[in-house]
C-alpha cells in the first residue's frame, strides 16, 4: 500500500482509497486510478460473486475486470519522486486540505442538465464533455450503456479543459514550455520538465500578475505625475509668453509711438520751411508791388514832362527827375527750398531704412541666436548624450509602397520585389518609388534613433510630408528634391543625397546608422554605430515644416529596422 505522503495538486496522483501519491497505479475501465494494493483489498471484502465497482462513482463491473498497470502514471511518479516537487508536498494532511482550499475558493460548477434552477454539479463526464448534478448523474451510475464514460470531479469548460491528443484533463503545468498539459503528457513529451500542478501553477502566475500589477500601478503613477508636471509647465509656458507678448507689445508701442512723433517733428520742420519760404515769397511781392507802383509813377511824371511846352521849365524838370530816377534792379524771386526738401528726405529715408533693416534682420536674428543658445546647448558628444534624445518611430504602413513588407510591429521593413504586398490602396502610398515613411513627425525639438540597414541602395534620411507620393520623377523620391536630405549605403562606402546632389564620402562599414535631428539648429546627423559613434556627415539647412524619417530600399532583399534604445 502507499506511504503516508499524497501529493496535493493531482487527483490522478492520488489513490482515492488510501488517500496517498499512487503506488503501482493501474487503472480500471471508468478511467479512475487507484493503488494496486488497494483496489485488490476493496474487491476482495466486498466480493458477493456479482462482480465489483468503483469506490469512487461506484460504476460497477460484472465480471471483474482484469486490472494493467498504468505504465505513464508509473513513470510520472518516478519523474516526481527525483525532484524536489514531491519533497515539498509530501504531508498529506497539507496536501488535501490545500486541495480542498482551492475547491472552495472556486465558484461551483452548474450542472448543464439543469434548465430553470442550476444544480450544483457533482460530476463531469469526460466522454460527454458535459457536468450534472448528482440528480442527472444518476443514469450514468446505474445504466451500463454508460460503464465506459470517465467520471471526474466538476470542472468549469469541459472540452477547454482536455488534452486534444491523450483525451485527459489538463491538470498539470509545464513550467519549462509553459503550457498546461494531462498526465499522459508529462510522462511522454514532457518527460524530465518542470511540472507543477496547475492550481499551484495558477498561484504562482497570480503571484506574478500582481507584482506585475503593482509595477504597472507605479509607471501608471509615475505617467500621471509626468503628465501633471507637464501641464503645469505648459501653464507656465503660457502665463510666461503672455507676459513676454504684453512687454514685448508695449514695446513696439512705445516704438511705434517714438516714430510717429518723430514723424510728426519732420512734418513740422516742413511746415516751418514751408512758412518761412511763403514769407519770404510774401515780402518779395510786397517789394516788388511798391516797385511797381513807384515805376507807374515815374511813369506819369515822364508823361506829364513830355507835355511841357516850355522848354527851359523842361530842361530844369528833367534834370530834377533824373536826380531822382529809381532803382530798376529787380529782387530774386528764386527761393532755395527744393533742395532742403531734398535733404529732409534723404535724412529721414536713411533713418528709416536703417530703422526697418534693423527690425526685419538684426533684430530677428538676435532674437534667433538667443532662442538657439537657450534651448539647444550644449549639443550632445557621447552615445549616452544622444541616447537621451532617444525616440520611438514606427513605420506608417499606409505610406509603404507594395513591394515593402512591414513586420507585425512595424518596426521592420523588407524589400520583397517582385513580390507585392496585399495593401490597400492609400492617398499617402508611394506608388513609383519603393518608400516608405514614418508615423510620427519631428518639430522643433531634438531626436536620436538607430536603425539596422542591409543591402547596397538602400536610403535613410528625412522629409517633409508634401512629398509626392504617385509621381515617378526624380523630386518623388528622397535623394531628388529640396526639401528631404538622405544617407545612401553604396555597398562599399556612403553618399550623401540632396537636390539630386551626391557628395561621396569615405567611410568604413557600418550596418547600423545612428541619425540626429536638431531641428532648432537646422543641422542633421548621421553616424556608423559600432563599438564607438563615427560621424559619417551632417546636413545644415533652415527647415520650415516637421521632418517625417523617410527611408527607400530601392533593391531586392533590402530591409530597414529600427533598433531598441
């Protein structure tokens, strides 16, 4: 007979007799297992010559049935016997009551015969795949139609809960491959596993799932204090250009104020010459209206000297006029104002030129150079120092062209020329060049990613998303425009691409690029990552609208994928 220990994770370990681990188990047609010992000794005191029965659903056999050993059971036991699984749960006491414990704490099972009140079942029947309460087990324990059907306690989804090859309940857990398996399993294929039953099994994994769940509660706590820090930094984001706009608004008030009265003093002085010339054209028609009136009236002296009829009261009348003939000189009536006018104009042009260039060129540049020097320095050197500007990207496969193959995750895409993918059709789907681009776009900030490269042709670089994506001209790809910078692998060394511009370059090998985007500074990066970072080529440019990576396997067998960081 057994021993005094009895496993507590296994009802087909256990001899339902003798309430301990199997030992020389066979097995008898209703698919119960018991000790060898045992069930001889049980057959033998209630041998009356009309057969015998189970002790367990009392299926009863007429004539007595010729016991075999259970040669897998055997060998399960041997296996079990070598590990330690068995030392730690040798006290059957513990055993059972833990059984019993994991029973109660699982919600009883309905019988499925039952159709307005659901019976609590006692039974499940492994060859109707079907459980009953002790009402409707009835006919399987006193019809003989149904000797042969294997009778187990209740389990909730039968047909869930049988192995597909060996037809036996799942009651074990292999530890090494992970999967639940029946008894049969452990002894074959699952031969020197790690086996636990599955109700430990299921403590341990809950074990896990809940440190998991804790873990996850504290990223999730820390996502939420990120996302507060971060909304109140963009409050002060907001409350600081708000204030910056009202200061930088009075301002130009006060600029635009300081101009209009500068204008206004201008259009005073003009006015001031302007009195001063009309004055003086003022006094020059009043000498020259007494001039005239002066002449008018040596005018009619001359006439009434002509009229004179005595000639020596002439003579003497024309030496007195002649004594005091008047000044025929006449004033200028030119008055210089045009080229004072002239001056006032260049004076005040050069003024507001020089005013207007410093506002529209000097002035935004310094107000560039200090957005530059605030948010991007120092620029990073080491590999750690660009890994914290470290990026996610995925591929967008609403871009891919068809001959690209995106990996389920899409952080992998293959050239499969000629094969084509099954895509469906797409406005952003490039249909000419074998492109692909990103989702995510890159503004006004800094970003690092690596991505792993194999084959000569292929591209790497970046774009703006207006690139077309139907054309098959040149400026539809990355390397032909002006407005997306790539890196192309020739197979033996780099070039790099821009307005259908090649600059060849003298590098070693390297199958992994590392790209850096400042896109404050308007400058982007390429570099051959191995056991060091080697700077391969830069691009300076000025970039107006957010980048999206953009990548072209123009060849067979190409493939791009990005790298974890």
């Amino acid at each position: 007979m057994a021993g005094s220990t009895a496993p507590a994770f296994d009802e087909q370990l256990q001899c339902s007799v003798c309430l301990a681990v199997l030992t020389c188990p066979v097995t008898i047609p209703c698919g119960h297992n018991f000790c060898k010992p045992c069930i001889q000794e049980c057959w033998e005191k209630t041998d009356s010559g009309k057969g015998c029965h189970c002790p367990k659903c009392r299926q009863k056999f007429n004539p007595r049935v010729i016991m075999k050993q259970n040669i897998a059971l055997s060998a399960l036991l041997e296996q079990f016997a070598q590990n330690d699984l068995l030392e730690e749960e040798r006290k059957p006491e513990e055993a059972l009551a833990s059984l019993e414990e994991d029973r109660e704490e699982e919600e009883y099972e309905p019988c499925d015969y039952c159709f307005d009140t659901k019976e609590r079942a006692v039974k499940s029947c492994l060859t109707c795949m079907v459980s009953y309460c002790e009402a409707h087990l009835r006919p399987h324990i006193e019809n003989s139609k149904f000797q042969n059907h294997r009778l187990i306690d209740p389990v909730r989804d039968v047909e869930q809960g049988m192995c597909e090859i060996h037809k036996n309940l799942l009651e074990l857990f292999c530890q090494t491959d992970q999967e639940t398996i029946c008894v049969e399993c452990a002894a074959e294929e699952h031969s020197g596993h790690h086996i636990l039953s599955v109700a430990k099994a299921r403590r341990e994994k809950e074990s896990e799932l809940q440190q998991t769940k804790s873990e996850l509660e504290c990223k999730i706590l820390a996502v939420e204090n990120s996302v507060n820090k971060l909304q109140a930094n963009i409050k002060s984001i907001t409350n600081s250009v708000s204030e910056a706009q009202v200061n930088i608004v009075k301002q130009f008030i006060e600029l635009t104020e300081a101009v209009q009265k500068a204008q206004k003093d201008v259009l005073e002085v003009l006015e001031s010459e302007e009195r001063a010339a009309l004055n003086q054209a003022d006094s020059i028609r009043t000498h020259l209206e007494q001039k005239c009136s002066k002449l008018r009236k040596a005018q009619d002296q001359m006439e009434k000297l002509t009229q004179n009829r005595n000639t020596a009261h002439f003579l003497q009348e024309y030496c007195k006029w002649k004594k005091g003939a008047l000044d025929d000189t006449l004033p200028s009536v030119y008055i210089g104002l045009k080229d004072r006018l002239s001056h006032f104009l260049r004076v005040v042009s050069e003024s507001s030129e020089s005013l207007v260039q410093r506002l529209q060129v000097t002035f935004k540049e310094k107000v560039t150079e200090s957005s530059l020097d605030c948010v991007c320095s120092p620029e990073p050197k080491t590999r750690s120092d660009f890994l914290q500007y470290a990026t996610v990207l995925m591929f967008n496969p609403d871009t891919a062209h068809r001959y690209l193959r995106l990996k389920a995750d899409s952080s992998k895409i293959t050239n499969t020329s000629p094969w084509q993918q099954p895509y469906p059709d797409h406005r952003d789907r490039f249909e000419e060049w074998r492109q692909v681009l990103c989702t995510e776009s890159l503004y006004m900030g800094r970003y690092y990613f690596e991505v792993d490269i194999k084959g000569e042709g292929t591209y790497v670089g970046m774009t703006y998303k207006s690139i077309d994506r139907k054309g098959s001209e040149s400026n539809s790809c990355i390397s032909g425009n002006d407005f997306s910078w790539c890196l192309k692998w020739k197979g033996k060394d780099f070039s790099a691409w821009h307005s259908d511009v090649e600059t060849s370059l003298k590098t070693g090998k390297f199958n992994r690029i590392g790209v850096y985007l400042d896109y404050p500074r308007g400058t982007l990066s390429f570099y051959g990552i191995m056991d060091a970072m080697t700077h391969i080529y830069t691009f300076n440019a000025r970039f107006t609208e957010p980048l999206y990576p953009a990548f072209w396997l123009s060849k067979k067998e190409n493939s791009v994928s990005f790298v974890v960081l």
